[in-house]
C-alpha cells in the first residue's frame, strides 16, 4: 500500500509552483503542513511521492497488461 496519495501529490505540485511564484509555499502532507522555501526540496518530495505512487499494486493484477485478440477463422 502506498505512504502518499494522489492528493498529496497534486498537492506538492501545487506547492512548487507557490514557492516558485512566491518564494515560500506550505504543503499538506497526510494532514502536516510543512512549510519550506526550496524548490529543490519540493522537487526531490514529488518524486518521491509519485515513485510511492507508482509502485503501489494494491489491484493485484501486475500492472498493465496488453492482450491480443486473434478472432477464430482467420488462418
């Protein structure tokens, strides 16, 4: 099960474009707010969350999987 949600990354990125308009931005984090003045931190905490993200299988299927389908009497 992933640490982060989607929710927390929309919420960095909305964070990173605050600290880059305005110098400092807050972020919610699973409900702490931390405030920081790097983008560089910003940056290096969304690639975390989206790595956490993206691991996450919690569907059990494997990830995505392609199938082909060859209907029958084509030969």
């Amino acid at each position: 099960m992933a640490l982060f949600t989607t929710t927390d990354r929309d919420n960095v990125k909305t964070a990173l474009i605050m600290a880059a308009t305005e110098g400092v931005a807050s972020v919610a984090i699973s409900g702490q707010s931390v405030q920081t003045y790097s983008l560089d931190q910003l940056t290096k905490l969304l690639a975390v969350i989206q790595a956490d993200i993206a691991g996450d299988n919690t569907s059990g299927n494997g990830g995505l999987r392609q199938r082909k389908v060859v209907p029958g009497g084509c030969g």
